[in-house]
C-alpha cells in the first residue's frame, strides 16, 4: 500500500491546506520522464517519514495544462513537471522543479522535519 496520496482539484484544499502536518506535493503529468524517475524515491521517502510528512501526488493533464484551466496549476505557477512544493500550515515553504535523488530529497524536506 502506498504512502502517498493522489489529491485533486476538489480536494486539494482540504487535503493539503488544511492538514496539521507538513506536506509535501508533486505536481506531476503525463509522460515526464524526471516525473517517472522520481517516483521510486517519493515512495521509499514516503514509507520512510510516515506519520511526519503528508505525502501526495497532483496530477495536470496536459489538456488542463496546455489550456490553463487547472486552478491548483494556476496558484502555484507550475509551468514545468515535476514540480515539487513544500507546505507547513497551508503556506508553500519551499519549491524545486525537477528529479531529486533520496539524499536531496531528504536535504529538502528537512526544513519541517
């Protein structure tokens, strides 16, 4: 079973914005393959840090993208895959956009460890 959860447009707010721990998002879409890459180390990390970070996945199709009709893709900016958000308390805290290997992505996710 997995440790990291796929929200979307409906649910973002609450599954996100609203949660009392940290949570880390990667907004993903089809067919990036940095997205395809990380997603091994997203998992490992996940099961690693249950319980301390939310983990969760936001999938863009590129219908959405490509006609900016995706309002969680507008808030944030996101105008390259994956990009990856840190949340602590509803507020982003820290961005990369891109593949992290397991050590960098422990680097960037200890600022709310």
């Amino acid at each position: 079973m997995s440790n990291v959860v796929t929200v979307t447009k409906e649910d973002f707010q609450k599954e996100v914005l609203e949660c009392e721990l940290p949570v880390f998002v990667d907004f993903f879409t089809d067919e990036c393959g940095p997205c395809q890459a990380f997603e091994p180390v997203l998992e490992d990390v996940a099961e690693e840090l249950v319980g301390k970070i939310k983990f969760v996945k936001h999938w863009v199709t590129f219908e959405d993208f490509e006609a900016k009709s995706n309002p969680i893709q507008l808030k944030y900016d996101i105008v390259s895959f994956p990009s990856l958000y840190l949340f602590n308390k509803g507020e982003v805290v820290k961005t990369y956009i891109g593949y992290l290997n397991r050590k960098d992505f422990l680097d960037f996710l200890e600022e709310v460890l």
